[in-house]
C-alpha cells in the first residue's frame, strides 16, 4: 500500500470494513475483532492511527510486538484460527500497520472464550440470541434448520393418509406398516429420530404443523390501492397446512384476486391471465422452500393494484447476491425440505425456477435485504412497471 492510499483510507473515516487502533496491546479485545472481521465480509485494521483518522504512529519495537501479538491471538485464540496479513507503510516519518483479515472461509469464528462476534457499523457486536448464531452455522453448513428435531412432534402428528400416498407414488408399492414400523421409516427418511420429527418431516407430511409452529404460515391480503399501509383490503387469509398444502391455498389466493384479460379472445372464451400462471407457481414454489427457518416469522403474499408481493424470512445466505440467483446459482439452504418438494411440489431442484420466472416476467423485481432480513419478489400487474 502507498503512502498516499493510506490517507485516503483514513480520511474516509471508519466503516464496517475499516478501523483506526492507536495501538494493540490486548489480545482477547483483538481476538475479538479479528473474529468479527472474519464472520463478516473481512475488512482491515489501521494500526498507529487514532479515531480521529490521525496518524501517530509506531516504532520498530512497537511493530515487532504487535506483529507477535497478532500471530499468536490469530493462532491461539481465534477458533478456528485465522491467517491475516500485515503491511507496514510509511507515513513520512511514521509507521503504519494494516493488518488485513479476509472473509473467512469457515465460520463461523469465535475467540477463546466461545463468544462470536460479527462487525455492527465500525464497532462490533457479540453474537447472543440462539437464532442468530445458529443461522451462522447453517451459513457454514454445519446444521440445517429443517433437520432440527421439533419437541413434542411426533409420529402421531403425521397424516398417514398424505405419507401412503407419497410413499406408494415414490416407491411404487403399498406402504406396509407391518414390514417396517411408520417410526422406523420415517428416521429411515431422515425425517424424524427417536419418535421426533424434524422441521422437515412436521411441515412436509404433519397433519397440523402449526400446531408446534404456529409462525410457518402465510399472511396473504389483497389490498385496495398500492400502500401497504392501507387500511382497506379486498380479501384476507390465513393459509396454513403441510407446506404441499400452503402451495395450494396460496396459489389459489392469489389466482383468485387477479384479472383475467379478455384481450383478442371471443366472449365465451376465457381470458388470459394478467400475470402468467407457470412463472407464480415457480414463484411461490421458491418462497417457500428457501427461506430461513431458523426466524420465526411467516411468509407474507401482499397483492396490490399494480404489483404482487412475495415476502420470505431470511435474505440470501453466505455470498450469494440477486445477480447469482437471476443466472441460475442456488445455495441449498433446506436440503432436507428440497429433496422432498421435488416429489410433493411443482419443484426441480436444479436452480432454474426464477430464470424461467424472469423468462416470463421480464420486469420482475428481486430484492435482498439482509438489514429487515428478508427476501421480497415484485411481480408487476398488468400494464405497471416495477422499479427495483
């Protein structure tokens, strides 16, 4: 790094990806940093400069000792350790240390103690609420929120009725209980162990999942006008159910509030539909299969004069970005789920639901924003066009 680089890093100030130290002489707050640094997107650590942007400076001796300091916390008490760089610079007659801690790799980090830190504005933050730090591990696919046991759920929650028929039409024979008892072939599946369901096997083939999860359902209204503010409403429902019968109740909430455009067509012919009906199931499809699980919120469909709606719980996870997604990469989020729904759903599995969405809906609008935490699709009505 030049010399004239370095003042414009620290003219601009501290930032999620940038912060000032005079100097490092504690290694558990500098475990700390580095540790949040590498849960989030990295960044770099100016060491001989004060908040003010100022550069003070450091010795010889002082980078000989800080170098120590940081080979040792970055090492001993960062877990998993962690490799940052340094580059000494001058600042005419001074020295300045940038220290640089990339993205990690395997997170999520923590420092000797067990606590994870991730970068909040320029400070840092201690990760403290169970959903969060075990969204971090479903980050680094250590655990998957589908897979996690449901207390109180067990194989008496499912509905025998919906699982023979999936099991007849996947396997193609009876489902005999008498072969291998319903408790031993649902672990057999991954679905339940012990007794318990996991997620994946309450919301797949549970006769009431919101019974145990009461959050997993979707808030659909179709407003009058374009403001979500608004007090007056066309229709309103509740849809709840196994996730195969959320996809159903949903399309036909949604089918049921649109127009159909006469166009061209005769009089006793029906009309097409204002938005196409292929690239809503896709659509929804998705809304509901890669969500994050580990919040405990519900999906919400919101139809408006001009646009509809599709709101998941959860923005996109680890590095993936709009741009991916419209050119086909996936992050399998609920592995468990999504095997399953290429059986029980209008699903592939294979990446390229929304790219045949936008194929039919060239204006659509994908939106992630990881500060609300949530994922919304725009689908533009009939003659509008969205902006994203």
């Amino acid at each position: 790094m030049e010399a004239i680089e370095l003042i414009r890093l620290t003219e601009r100030g501290e930032d999620s990806r940038l912060q000032f130290k005079q100097d490092v002489t504690n290694a558990e707050s500098l475990a700390g940093e580095l540790a949040a640094f590498s849960n989030s997107k990295g960044g770099r650590i100016i060491i001989g400069v004060n908040d003010q942007g100022e550069v003070t400076g450091l010795s010889a001796g002082d980078v000989r000792r800080i170098n120590q300091l940081l080979a040792n916390t970055a090492t001993n008490l960062v877990r998993p350790s962690i490799n940052p760089e340094t580059e000494n610079v001058s600042a005419g007659e001074r020295l300045v240390m940038v220290v640089t801690v990339p993205e990690g790799i395997s997170k999520p980090y923590a420092d000797n103690g067990g606590v994870f830190w991730v970068k909040c504005g320029s400070d840092k933050r201690r990760v403290t609420s169970r959903e969060e730090i075990q969204r971090m591990f479903q980050g680094a696919d250590i655990v998957h929120a589908d897979a996690v046991p449901v207390g109180g759920a067990t194989v008496a929650d499912v509905d025998l009725g919906h699982f023979r028929t999936f099991f007849e039409k996947q396997y193609g024979e009876p489902l005999n209980e008498g072969a291998l008892p319903l408790p031993q072939l649902l672990e057999n599946l991954g679905l339940a162990k012990d007794g318990t369901l996991n997620l994946a096997g309450l919301l797949l083939f549970g006769s009431n999942p919101q019974r145990y999860r009461p959050a997993f359902l979707v808030k659909a209204v179709s407003f009058v006008g374009n403001d979500p503010a608004g007090e007056k409403f066309r229709d309103s429902e509740d849809l709840g159910g196994c996730l195969k019968d959320i996809h159903t109740r949903t399309m036909s909430f949604i089918l049921r509030n649109l127009h159909r455009i006469q166009g061209q067509k005769g009089f006793n012919t029906e009309g097409e539909l204002e938005v196409p009906g292929s690239a809503l199931e896709e659509l929804v499809v998705n809304m509901l299969l890669h969500r994050d699980y580990f919040i405990s919120a519900p999906w919400r469909v919101m139809l408006f004069d001009n646009r509809i709606e599709l709101i998941s719980p959860g923005a996109l996870p680890n590095n993936l970005t709009v741009e991916n997604v419209k050119n086909g990469v996936s992050n399998m989020r609920n592995p468990l789920i999504s095997s399953f729904a290429t059986k029980e759903l209008p699903y592939r599995g294979i990446g390229t639901g929304i790219r045949r969405a936008l194929a039919a809906i060239p204006s659509l609008v994908l939106e992630s924003d990881h500060e609300l935490n949530n994922f919304t699709v725009r689908i533009p009505r009939q003659g509008t066009l969205l902006t994203s």
